[in-house]
C-alpha cells in the first residue's frame, strides 16, 4: 500500500457484522468514485462479515454493480489497527509488528451495529484518529431508537407513540405486549431497535399478524420497537456540521408499496419516487429544518445526518421518526442527493465531511491530558 506525498490518506471503511452489509459496500463504493483523488490518497478497507479487516483491491471493488450486493468474501490482505495511538498505522494481522500503511483520516461507511453505533467510533478514538460523522455518544443514541426517541421526547421534540419490547418481555407475556400494542392503534409497525435500511421491519394491519412481525424483528435485535403507524408523508432533512450544523433543504420519499422497505430503497429502481426539493410550504419547509437542527444537537451529532420525518396528512402534525449518523452514501441516496440540490456537490460534500472530521479533531486534540494541580 503506498501512499503519494503531499495527499491527505483516507481510508474508507466498510462492509462490517451487520444486516446492512451489503448495503455499506454499495455506500462505500459510490464514496470510493466520487471522492477527489487530487487532494487524497484512498485505501478501501472491507470488514468481511466475520469482523476481519482487508485492504481491498480498489479496482475490483469498485467494479461492483448496484445490481450486485456480495458479501466481503475475505480476500485482500488482513490488517488490523491498533486501538493505541500509533500515527494511524494499518498493522499486518500476520505479522503485528510490521505495519503496512500511515492513514491520515478515516470514512466509516458502515451502517447498523459494529459500525455506525458507537463501537468503531470508539476504537478510532483510542487509535486518535480523525474520523468521519459523530463520535461515541452521538452514534450510540443515532443507533439505538428506543433511547433516542425518550431523549427527543425529553426535549420537546414530537415523536410518534412508541413501545420499545425487550426479547424477555415477549417470551414471558406476548399477551400483554400485544394488548399494550392494540391500545396504539391500528396499523402498527415492528422493527428492531438497533438497525436501519428497513431491515427487519414489518406492517401490522391486524394484530393476528403480531406475532409474525416480532419475530421477524427479533431475529435482528434483543430490544423492539412497535410504533403506531401514521397515514403521513415521508420527509427526509440532511444535517452537516459540528458545533454549527445546517439543513439542507427536504426531500419527500414516496413509497410506492405499504412502507419505504429495504427492497424500495436499494434494489427496486421503481420502489420509490424522491421528490427534491419536497413540495411543502414555506413554514412547513422551515419547520423541518428547524426540527432537524434541534434534534441533531440534542443526540450530540457532529459531521453528519438525516433526519427523517412524518407529516400526519389529516393534521399537519410533524414527528421525527428517526436519525441515521451514517446515512446511505449510493448513487440514489437522499443524503448526498439533499445537498446536491441545496448547492453542495457530491464531491465537496465528501471534502467538508472530510474537513469537519479533521477540525473535531484538532479541537479534542488542544484538550489536556493530564491533571497538574496548581500549588
């Protein structure tokens, strides 16, 4: 691996232990294209689905379609990172000694578990390096649903009603969570608390169906939500920045089966119809970015986010529904999408992303480290 003089090494991290696999390689390899090769150096660095680092061959990788969502087969050489400060050394798992490559930044392009919830967020802090979107405690609330809806509740913040169910709770009385869940209201959604891209989430039209959909949900996670199901549009905000974010403008995604499902989003072209900018009134549009601001600030979110939303039809009501710390980078993802329309490029949204890592850094880095008490 070697790296030209006078550019800013970044790795882009991707792959990883969760259900969203496929979906942060598909992320990973639109960064790896767009990404300006003038002013970086780029490794491509695959977890496979074992938790193994590789250093991919980039050009192989990078030949993936969006047709094709493999998993990492474990090819390319294993290397691990130190959780030590070490000046962002990639080590040769074979030989820990021997490192194989200075990295300057990284681009966690991870999502779910292992990846975007605090967990590698917490390891590159212990390597001290720079890194992409928000720290530990941003990424671990962005993750977990059920935490983040009571902090969001707890500021203010409208949410739709909510149960979150533990595996325990189910096994012991599914009877009472079910009866708990009918008090909601009909429809009903089952999804698991700590995972995204729509994977393990189920409508509930009749309570019959309960059931079906919890298991579904527990195959992904030990902790559930169930959610009261709204008849509302879905309105989607971007976030960038640190200690001063801003919103892009909305977008509105218009499902065009029961819900937004992990199919409409990456493997069914017709599955859904974004609308850029979403067509919403002048106070309705800054009301979302107002609310996506708040609730970017209120989960200590830094780099970035999307904020999603629902806009109840019959009242006009506006809940967030969730906040995703690492959203989906594709070619058709509305995050990079939402900016391209608020006049931010593809290509220098990865640069500012890139330079707001860099800049959380330097202000961590001015932070004493130890404690001289003063006679």
């Amino acid at each position: 691996m070697t790296v030209e003089s006078g550019k800013l090494h970044v790795a882009i991290v991707c792959g990883g232990r969760s259900g969203e696999h496929e979906i942060s390689l598909r992320s990973a390899r639109s960064v790896a294209d767009v990404i300006d090769r003038r002013k970086y150096a780029v490794t491509v660095v695959g977890i496979d689905t074992t938790g193994r680092w590789h250093v991919l061959d980039e050009t192989r990788f990078r030949q993936l379609t969006d047709t094709a969502l493999p998993a990492l087969d474990g090819s390319g050489s294993e290397v691990t990172l130190a959780p030590v400060p070490a000046a962002g050394q990639l080590l040769d798992a074979r030989h820990p000694t021997s490192a194989i490559g200075r990295i300057d930044v990284v681009f966690p392009v991870l999502h779910g578990p292992y990846g975007e919830d605090g967990t590698i967020q917490g390891l590159l802090e212990l390597a001290d390096l720079p890194y992409v979107g928000a720290g530990v405690l941003g990424s671990a609330l962005g993750m977990d649903k059920d935490v983040q809806k009571r902090l969001l509740h707890a500021a203010g913040i409208p949410i739709v009603p909510f149960l979150a169910i533990l595996r325990s709770d189910w096994d012991a009385d599914a009877e009472d969570v079910s009866r708990r869940a009918a008090k909601l209201g009909l429809p009903l959604f089952v999804k698991p608390a700590n995972l995204g891209s729509s994977v393990g989430v189920s409508k509930v039209k009749v309570l019959t169906e309960l059931p079906q959909a919890v298991a579904v949900a527990l195959d992904y996670d030990n902790k559930i939500l169930i959610e009261k199901g709204l008849d509302a549009r879905e309105i989607e905000c971007a976030v960038l920045g640190n200690e001063h974010p801003a919103a892009s403008i909305p977008g509105e995604v218009c499902p065009q089966s029961e819900f937004y499902s992990y199919e409409a989003k990456y493997v069914d072209e017709h599955g859904a119809v974004l609308r850029i900018p979403a067509p919403l009134t002048e106070a309705e549009s800054a009301a979302v970015r107002d609310l996506a601001v708040r609730a970017y600030t209120t989960l200590e979110c830094s780099g970035m986010a999307r904020v999603d939303f629902f806009l109840e039809r019959a009242t006009g009501t506006l809940y967030i529904n969730e906040i995703n710390t690492i959203p989906g980078f594709t070619s058709i993802s509305m995050y990079p999408k939402l900016w391209e329309a608020s006049g931010l490029p593809y290509r220098d949204l990865i640069n500012r992303l890139i330079e707001l890592a860099c800049e959380r850094y330097a202000q961590r880095a001015r932070l004493k480290k130890t404690f001289s008490p003063t006679a």
